[in-house]
C-alpha cells in the first residue's frame, strides 16, 4: 500500500509519461506560439508603418494649404501691382483696355 502512494505520488515519472506520450501535440503548440508570436510582431510593425504614413501624410496636407494660400495671395491684382513697381511696370492706372470692331 505504502508503495502505491509513493508511486502516485511520484509526479515527475507521471509528468514525464505525460509529456513524453504527447510529444506531438506538445510540439504542435509550441509551433501555433511561435507563429502567434511572429503574427502579432508583424500585425505591431504594419500599425506603427501606417501611423507613420498617416503623419507624413498630414503634414504633407498642410503644406500644401499653405502653399496653396500664398499663392492665392500672390495672385491678387495688388499683389500683382506691388512686384511689379520696383520694375517699372505701373498696371494701377492702365486701366481696362476696350477693343471696338468695326
């Protein structure tokens, strides 16, 4: 009786049958960990490659508003006016020009 008990007491040579008649599956899993693993490392780096893409992409938006705008502003006849004095060229007091046909 005494060494019953000690036998079913015995966990490592339970433990080691166990393991050792389920080898298979136990290297099955260990398998499904690694790619599970590997699948969350290359979910993690598409994340951070889509973040990246996302800032670069807004600043990317405000520089072209700002472009944009300043040549908006650029394009005004006052603006037009103000660059071209320092060369000589006065468009101000032109005025329209009227073709008539006859």
């Amino acid at each position: 009786m005494a060494n019953k008990m000690l036998n079913a007491l015995n966990v490592s040579q339970h433990t080691t049958n166990l393991v050792f008649g389920n080898f298979k599956f136990m290297l099955f899993l260990g398998f499904l960990g690694i790619i599970y693993i590997a699948n969350a490392h290359f979910a993690e780096k598409n994340v951070r490659r889509i973040q990246l893409k996302q800032k670069e992409m807004k600043e990317l938006k405000w520089e072209y508003t700002s472009i944009k705008s300043e040549t908006m502003y650029k394009s005004m006849q006052s603006q037009i006016d103000e660059s071209l004095d320092p060369k000589g060229v006065n468009l101000a007091n032109a005025g329209p020009k009227v073709i008539i046909k006859k």
